[in-house]
C-alpha cells in the first residue's frame, strides 16, 4: 500500500485518496451498466456498501 501511495501522491495532491477511487470505480462502472454482483466483485466488497461509493451522475 505504501509503494502505491507514493506513486499516486506523486501525481495527485493529497485531497484525494483512497475513497475517492473507490467512489470513482463504482460511479464508472455503475455508469457502463455493469451488474451489481461484477461491481461488487471487481471492489472486493464482501456486500452491498459499495452502493454508497455510487455518485450522482447523470449517465448512471
């Protein structure tokens, strides 16, 4: 994890993080009609959270 976070720190400023990918790959996948069950898998969510990540989008 500490290896990726310099990495991703390098190129974004710190105002983003984790959460924010989260929220960014279930937006995105949500948005090019994935199922919920590939949603959660692709996430690794053991349930349903990941429908809190989902963020308003007009495509979605």
């Amino acid at each position: 994890r500490s290896w990726f976070d310099g990495k991703f720190f390098a190129l974004l400023d710190r105002s983003f993080g984790g959460h924010s990918l989260r929220a960014g790959g279930a937006t995105f996948y949500a948005s090019i009609g994935l199922s919920e069950d590939i949603i959660q898998a692709l996430g690794r969510w053991s349930s349903a959270s990941w429908k809190i990540y989902i963020r308003d989008n007009p495509t979605v």
